[in-house]
C-alpha cells in the first residue's frame, strides 16, 4: 500500500514551541520574496530554447550528481542510469532510483525531491518501487504541457535572477537567444576560466589555442593571454555576466614579477607541467584575476578545496562532475595572503570565498571577511548545502563576521527544480537561527525581520552587483 506524502508546514523550524511561533511568523515575511540565484549550473539552452523536458528521469535523476553518486556507492552501474550519454531506457532509470530511494532518508536530496515531487507536480503518496510507474507517468505528462516549460516554471517560482556558468571557450549563444527573445526572464552568465587556467585540466594546452580563437588574441604570449582573458570578460559583461567563478583545488594565490609570472607561463603551456608549476600558476592567476575584477568590476568567487574526479576510472569512462569530488582540508591564512596584500584593502574589489572544510569557517573564513574588505564568505556549500550545515554556517560565521560580511544563499544546481526547494530550506533554517536570538533577547523582533529579508534577497543582490 502507498504511503502518503505530505510536506509539514513548519518542517525545519524549531521545536521548542514559543521559538518556533517566532520563527514561523519570520519565514511567513520571506517565504514569498523572489528567488536570486546568483550562481549555479543549469542548461541556458533550456531557457533559450524553451522546449518540453523529455520525461521524469531527464528533468530529476540525469543532471542531479547529488542523486547519482548515492546510488553508485551502493552498486548501481551509471551506465543503467543513462549518465554521460550512455543509453538506458528512462522508465527504467526511473524505477531503480525508486527503488533505491530509501537511501535518500535523511538527506537534503530526499528534501529537495519531496518538494519537488509534492509541490510541483502534485504528488500525495511517497515514491518508491510500487509507485515508481506512477511517478514516471504523472512526472512525463505533466512536463509535456505549456505550464512545464522552463520559462513558464521560471516564472512560476518567481525567480527574479537565474546565473550560469560558462568557460570563455563557450559561444554564450544560448544567452545571446534569451536576450533576443521577447521573454522578461533574466539568465546570465559567470565567467569560469578554469578550462584555460588549470595546466592541469585535460586538454589545456588545445584549450589555450581554442583561447586564441575565441578571443582573437595571441595566447602563445604571456601578454596576449592576460588580453585574451580581458576580452573574454568584457564579452561576458556585454551578455549579463556579474561576477567570475574559480573552482581550484587549494586557494593558493601568488604575486610573482611580470618576468616571473612570463617564465611560468612558457613552462605550463606547452602541456604536463610539474604539480609544483601547475599550483604556482592557478595561485599567480587568482591574483591577476583579482586586478583584473578591480579594473571591470566584476565579483570574483573562489571555490576551492574540491579533490576533483577522485575516481580515475569513473572520471576516464564517463567525465567531469559525475559525483566523484571529494573535499579536502583548505588553508586559507596563508594561502590568500599574496593576493591580499596587493588587493585587500580595496573597498571595490569583491571576492566570495567558499569552503568544503567547515573548520575553517570560526577559525579562518570569518576572521578574514569580519576584517579586509574585499571579501565575503559564501553560503554553505555543495557537501554542507543541508539544514545542518547551514546551521553550522551561521553559528560559526556570524559572531565574528556578522550577517553583512555574508552574500544570502545562492543554490549552485545543475537540477532546475531543486532550485526553489533550497531556497526554501535556507530560508526556514535562517528564520530558526534568527529566531533563537529574538528568544535570546539578542536581537529585536523586528531587527530579526530585516536581517530575514536580507538573507533572503537583499544581500545576494548587492554582493552580486545585481
């Protein structure tokens, strides 16, 4: 027999009764705020081309690395999960993440899914083997109407702002359409130069000579590249692009002469550069990223340690971003301290940083932001983007760093749907946090109610330059 699915109203809120009365009045004033989404990973072709999603499976399991890299630490072959291009019938899919889903209990995706399933598509009865068909059935049929296409689902989540992400090897022409369109929607883009910045990402040296293409600018030369990346960004500005998007292993920064910076240079781009040499270059090259956000003005966000596509044979059969990242121990004192001592202390220069190492959070991230004022601390992320982490996150940030050396939420999803469903859990675990300190006498009941709408909305607009 089908078990019910209903979403409790005041799920994540507080328990203690008179707090959570507190709470619930706070989320009630945000609950309706529209959504900024300043960084993430959906498709801009789904917004530019406005078509259909195809079935339950492309549209939930296929872009969803959170969904998939559960089920394969449980056995379950990609290959049948149709990943990466492989091919598998949907259905199919569909019905082994069903009848997988209890290994979902307790997780953020389980969450994020139950949302989905009860609020956008209507759903009452839990998903599992004996209703995998009928979450299939209903899911498909409801995609293939007007009131499933991306832009209308767009609208209908009242997402004010959706970003990308794209490397400066991309045409942005899906953006270029959604700008040309009569629709009212706005999708843009970051920069992400990692494809033609790592000496160690797969294709470089080819990538540095697509750079030259692209760019019209000669990367053979240590100037010519600096001038490629300049007019890359300059192209990203002119199609909405606010701010730029870093994803290296170590949050390394250097501050090397011109003729060293050249020297380097010459030695990584030829291909198979020493780790050591690979490390100084992605250090040297935040550095010149962050004059260069000085100069253009756009926001420069750091997210590092990730040990990427930790699983050779998984990375070699199916690519990048299949649920092989593994965090990583992160230094950020000394690893930002060159950059900082060029760029700290300018006012209009604005860098987020992430982390997937928590201890940094009290002892690092918020003694940096709570003092140069070029920087902020983003939200929870990837690994701690679930109630406890972000309760983690204003507990350890917020004594020392406050609230405004903070950007609100930001999703950072490939999975359209979830976005909604993750603002909506930020915004209940900010509304308890800043509940228990009304209950506290710490803060006002209507000083609570700014800092709600702040978290919410406000500071993700300002911290982005949006």
């Amino acid at each position: 027999m089908a078990r019910p699915l209903s979403l409790h109203p005041d799920r994540l809120l507080p328990g203690e009764p008179g707090i959570r009365a507190l709470a619930r009045d706070l989320y009630m004033s945000v609950k309706s705020l529209p959504i900024i989404s300043p960084h993430g990973h959906t498709d801009p072709s789904w917004f530019a081309a406005n078509e259909n999603f195809g079935n339950a499976t492309e549209l939930l399991l296929v872009p969803d690395h959170y969904l998939f890299r559960m089920l394969y630490s449980q056995g379950v072959r990609l290959e049948d999960l149709g990943i990466a291009g492989h091919q598998a019938d949907p259905r199919k899919a569909w019905r082994v993440l069903a009848e997988n889903f209890h290994l979902f209990r307790g997780t953020p995706s389980r969450m994020w899914l139950d949302w989905v399933f009860a609020e956008a598509f209507g759903i009452d009865v839990r998903l599992d083997a004996e209703t995998a068909d009928f979450y299939f059935d209903t899911i498909t049929e409801k995609l293939a109407s007007d009131a499933f296409r991306p832009r209308a689902l767009f609208n209908r989540y009242g997402i004010e702002l959706l970003a990308t992400t794209e490397s400066p090897l991309d045409t942005l022409d899906h953006h270029r359409a959604i700008a040309a369109s009569d629709w009212g929607g706005r999708v843009i883009t970051a920069y992400r130069p990692d494809p033609v910045v790592d000496p160690e990402f797969e294709g470089f040296a080819e990538n540095l000579l697509r750079f030259s293409e692209v760019s019209g600018e000669d990367c053979n030369s240590w100037q010519g590249y600096l001038a490629a990346h300049r007019t890359m960004r300059a192209i990203f500005k002119e199609v909405g692009a606010t701010s730029t998007d870093h994803g290296h292993p170590t949050a390394a920064t250097a501050n090397l002469s011109s003729a060293e910076a050249e020297a380097l240079f010459n030695r990584v781009r030829g291909g198979k550069p020493s780790a050591e040499d690979a490390e100084l270059f992605r250090a040297q090259m935040l550095t010149e990223m962050a004059g260069m956000s000085l100069d253009d003005g756009l926001v420069m966000q750091i997210h590092p340690g990730s040990f990427r596509n930790h699983n050779r044979k998984l990375f070699e059969s199916f690519g990048r971003d299949k649920g092989a990242d593994i965090p990583t121990r992160t230094d950020y004192v000394h690893a930002l301290r060159p950059l900082l001592d060029r760029f700290g202390s300018e006012s209009e220069l604005s860098i987020i940083l992430f982390t997937l190492d928590e201890s940094s959070y009290a002892r690092e991230l918020a003694p940096l932001a709570g003092h140069y004022p070029c920087l902020k601390i983003g939200p929870a992320w990837w690994f701690h983007d679930s109630p406890e982490g972000m309760r983690r996150f204003r507990q350890m940030t917020t004594e020392t760093a406050g609230f405004f050396n903070t950007v609100g939420f930001n999703d950072d999803t490939r999975a359209f749907l979830s976005i909604p469903a993750r603002h909506d859990v930020a915004r209940r675990i900010d509304c308890g946090f800043l509940a228990q300190l009304v209950a506290e006498h710490r803060m006002e009941d209507w000083e609570a109610a700014e800092v709600a709408t702040d978290l919410a909305y406000n500071l993700a607009k300002q911290a982005y330059r949006l």
